[in-house]
C-alpha cells in the first residue's frame, strides 16, 4: 500500500496544476473535489501540523476546504491559495486575520504594511478585521482605501467583498475617532453641506459617516446626483439612510429614469412600496434585476409591475436577467411566458430553483419543446428543465437510449428518482452509468442507492455499503497521459461531454488525470491561462518521497512576487527519470 501511495503522490506532483485551476468548477463538483482532496492528504501521509510551501502548492484550492487551525499552522505562502477561495466562513476569516496579526507573512506586522503588499492580497483584504486596521499607519490606510473605492467603481470589484471591505475599515476609523476631541459646532452637519464635486472624491466614505451623509446629503444634490452616490461602496447604514431620503424626495414612488440608478439598493424594498413605481421599459426590469441583491419578493414585484404595463417576458428579457430570476417569479408569471420566448432563450441555468418552481418550468418547457422533431433534439432542450420531471418523462427518455449525463441525473426530483428501477437508472445513463460512483455521495444519489439491496448495487458496479467507503476492483493504472485529451463541451447546464462507462477504480487511488474526467482537466488548468501565454521548456528530475529535488511547478512562491504568476503547463515525462518543463 505504501509503495502504492508513493508512487501516484510522485505522479501526482507533476498535475498539481489542476488544483491551482477554476474554483467555481471544483465548487461544483464536489465528489470530484472530495476526491483531490483524499489524493492530495494520502500523498501528504495525512493532514501535516504544519503546511509547508511545497504541501500548499499541492493543494491549490482544496485549502479552501481546510480547517482554520491548519490555516493559522500554514507557511505565509497560504495565503496564495486563500486567495483562490470564492469566499472564507467566519472561522477562516478570524484564522486568515491571526495569521496576518502575527506578522510573519510577506507584509510584516501590520504597523509595517505597505500599499504593494495590501494590494497583493487582492479580495483578502476584505476580511481584514477592524482591529488590524486599527494598527496600520494611517496614511498607508488612507491610500489604501481610496485604492478599494477606485476598484470598485471601476467594475473591477464585486460589491460583496467592497461592502465587507469598507464596513470593516470605517469601524475602525470610528473606535479610532471616537477617542479624540469632538468640534462642538452645535450644527448638525459638522462637516459641511455635500456637493456634486465631493462625491467624486475615492475618500468620501471617510469624510461623511451615516449620520453626516443624513445631515449634510440635501434634496437637490441627491436628485441631481444618485449615480455618482450609489457608485460608492455605501454601507447598509448609509443604503438605508438613501433610501429615506429618496421617499421624502419622492413621495409618490421614484421616477423610471431613476429606477435605472438604485441597483444596489432594490434589496432595501418591500412589496408594497415596489408597488408604487412605474416600470415601463424592459431596460428599467435589467437594471433592477440583473444584479444579484434583488430577492424573491422584489423580483416578483418588479415583474408584476413590468406586466401590469403590458410588458411582456420575451427572450431577451430572460437571457438578460438570467435563469436564476426564474426561481423567483410566480407560478402565474411564468405560464404568462410565451413558448415561443422560451424556445429563444435556449437553455437556462434553473439548478437552484426550488423544487415547486422546477415543476412549473418543466411544465413550461414541454409546451415550448414537446414539438421538437427528433429525440435527441427534444433532450438537448428539455435538459435543463428535467428537474421537474415525472417518471413518465423519464422512462420516456430512457426507452430512447438518450445517455442522460450524471450532471443532469443528480439534478433530477429526488422523490421521482426513488421511483426509478435499477434497470430504468441503468437503461436512462446508459453509457454513462460508470458515472454513478462519482457522484454516489450526492444526496440524492446516496438516498436512491440506501434503498437497493448488494445485489442491486452488484448490478451497477457498486460492490459495498451505499453508506460506507467504497472499494472498487479495478486494477490500478501505471501511467498517466501527460496532457488531458480536449473534450468538447458547451456551456448548457450538464452538457459535459459523456464518459465512458468503463469498469471503475477507487478515485483515492488513482493519480490525479485519471480520477477526474479529461475534460474537468483540461478546464481546470487551461481555464487559468490567458491565450497569449508563452512558455519555453526546460528540464527537470521528478520529485518523489525520497528526494530533495524540487516538484515541477516548485517556483517562486513569494505573496507579492507570487501574485499574478500564471501556473506554468504541466511537465513531459522524458527517460531516465527527468521531466520537461516550462520556463516561463
């Protein structure tokens, strides 16, 4: 078992760029994910006290599924990998801030930190705790934030993370004023009436807290200037105190032209007062609900009014609000769809719908597809929309040798799946039946594989306990290609290319190429590169458990100069133990 593990953690090193790849698609697939992860731990002999810089090139985003305590344990060089994190929970927040407050990374402690290097940590910066801020010289502060600000009202920074960023940093500022002197003016607007020019200012935030933002903002300027306002990252204090401002300016609901402006302030709406505004325009429905804080009532509600002024949902409109707001539309909204619209949106991302809105929008698709000429036409469409699905439709689909993807099938009904026979599951998947031991740990594959007896899961090639560890039979392979093979894939819901349903292996076995599809590799490395990166090839001998040479990909792991390093291809084997590999 030993020289087993040695082996594959050898091969593993040189394809560890697939864990350096696109973090939304490791976020979804997580058996695949689950399964780097056991790879990377078993080559590592288990989770080590301390991740050294090697350890952390090896495991590129899985640290992000890492507990907080090995965070903190971590070589500085983790926050590299943190920063491929599409976001951090509460725990590894304060642990990425304990590891900041101890100074030992490549900004120092935080008295010493500099504007390059607050910079390198790019969205991390968000987390940063009010607490350190309070330690850091205040005009490195000063530069900093307005560097955020600029970011962010260059579209180069999510409003997420420049929320979090500026909440964060003014409480600070406001325990560190606090302590100092107060002018007692005895005017409510201590620091002078606002103007359009101010508002042009990175510092603004800083100058007029909420309260001063209530006192100093008159009518006029407001009117005259709500662009240039909501382009600031506002915290929710300062959104709510906007959003007064504008019902005292416009009591009889915010003009259309305006409507367009309040993106970032739609969440703050209810019902009731969404029901005042006059939505005409397909445009005014885009601004509102193409961002992501719109929420189900507002969505309905904004919808609603669109529909009351004879607007129509075309395809368009829902390309353009995307399959997400579909969730969040009633029942009678979305019967209000012409089919021929829907047939011209093509396929929507529905996945996060709840399952009573999934019903309603297979409903929908089969009146705008159930005339589709051949099978196989009529499957490329209905896909997305098979959530929803009867079990009708789905022996339907299995009597046509339709391939269903393993993409597709976790997404199916749960309740509907567990009235599936093994031999319909078999005969729906065909080719890709294989597929099932990957996704075996999805809940609802794991609910429909708990109530088949051994022999049923013999059947499928699953030879264990649905609930405990499997144990495939497959000899293991020897070799791995050097590069993935390119698959063909669109960007459809659960349109990856089909795998073929070969006889399995136990993925904590198998070296990385061959535990996850070719297709997931080639994404997950090439989807880093830009396509003009150049690289020349040079030589270099294979790393293994008992050598000192150097991994493949070992370069220079700095923070700051690490930063904006594209992940080198991965090696050629070539004889005599000594690999080919890029010098950038």
């Amino acid at each position: 078992m030993a020289s087993r593990e040695t082996s594959h953690c050898t091969r593993l090193t040189c394809c560890s760029s697939t864990t350096q790849g696109d973090t939304e698609l490791l976020a979804n697939l997580p058996d695949q994910r689950a399964a780097l992860q056991h790879l990377a731990l078993a080559c590592l002999g288990g989770l080590p006290p301390r991740l050294s810089a090697s350890d952390l090139l090896l495991l590129g985003v899985l640290v992000c599924d890492m507990d907080p305590s090995s965070i903190v344990a971590s070589d500085p060089h983790v926050l590299q990998n943190l920063q491929r994190c599409p976001q951090l929970t509460p725990a590894q927040q304060a642990a990425l801030n304990t590891l900041l407050a101890r100074g030992r990374t490549m900004l120092g402690p935080p008295s010493s930190w500099n504007l390059e290097g607050l910079q390198a940590l790019g969205t991390l910066a968000a987390y940063i705790s009010p607490s350190l801020w309070m330690q850091v010289q205040e005009a490195m502060g000063l530069a900093f934030f307005g560097s955020m600000v600029a970011t962010y009202r260059a579209g180069t920074l999510s409003q997420r993370d420049a929320k979090r960023f500026v909440t964060s940093f003014l409480e600070a500022k406001a325990k560190s004023w606090s302590s100092r002197p107060k002018r007692g003016t005895g005017r409510p607007c201590v620091r002078g009436n606002i103007t359009a020019a101010m508002l042009q200012d990175n510092l603004f935030l800083l100058r007029y807290d909420c309260l001063q933002l209530e006192s100093c903002l008159g009518s006029c300027v407001l009117r005259a200037n709500l662009d240039p306002l909501l382009q600031h990252p506002l915290p929710a204090e300062c959104q709510r105190v906007v959003k007064a401002k504008l019902a005292r300016v416009y009591p009889s609901g915010i003009p259309e032209e305006q409507l367009q402006l309040i993106t970032s302030l739609v969440y703050l709406y209810s019902f009731t007062e969404i029901s005042q505004w006059n939505i005409t325009s397909r445009n005014t429905v885009m601004a509102l609900l193409a961002s992501d804080v719109a929420l189900e009532n507002q969505t309905e509600a904004i919808l609603q009014k669109f529909l009351d002024h004879k607007g129509r949902v075309t395809s368009a409109l829902l390309m353009a609000i995307g399959g997400s707001r579909l969730c969040w539309m009633s029942p009678q909204q979305i019967q209000a769809i012409q089919p021929s619209e829907f047939r011209l949106a093509g396929a929507l991302d529905i996945s996060s719908c709840p399952q009573s809105r999934k019903n309603v929008l297979y409903t929908k698709a089969r009146e705008a597809f159930g005339s589709t000429g051949s099978t196989a036409a009529y499957y490329r469409f209905m896909r997305p929309y098979l959530g929803g699905a009867p079990v009708e439709e789905l022996q339907y689909l299995a009597q046509a040798n339709v391939s269903m993807d393993i993409h597709t099938f976790t997404n199916l009904n749960p309740q509907v799946l567990q009235n599936l026979s093994v031999d319909k599951v078999t005969t729906l998947l065909g080719q890709n039946v294989g597929d099932l031991q990957k996704a075996r740990s999805h809940p609802a594959i794991s609910s429909w594989l708990r109530s088949l007896n051994r022999s049923a899961l013999g059947q499928l090639g699953l030879d264990t306990d649905p609930s405990g560890p499997t144990h495939w039979t497959t000899t293991i392979p020897n070799t791995i290609p050097w590069a993935p093979h390119l698959a063909t894939t669109s960007r459809r819901p659960g349109s990856e290319a089909p795998t073929s349903g070969s006889s399995p292996a136990h993925l904590g076995y198998l070296p990385l190429a061959v535990a996850l599809p070719s297709s997931l590799l080639w994404l997950l490395y090439w989807g880093t590169l830009g396509p003009s990166a150049d690289y020349s090839w040079g030589t270099c001998t294979m790393a293994s458990e008992h050598s000192n040479v150097p991994a493949p990909h070992a370069g220079n792991l700095g923070l700051v100069d690490g930063v904006g390093h594209q992940p080198r291809p991965p090696c050629k084997p070539q004889a005599h133990g000594t690999w080919l590999c890029p010098i950038a």
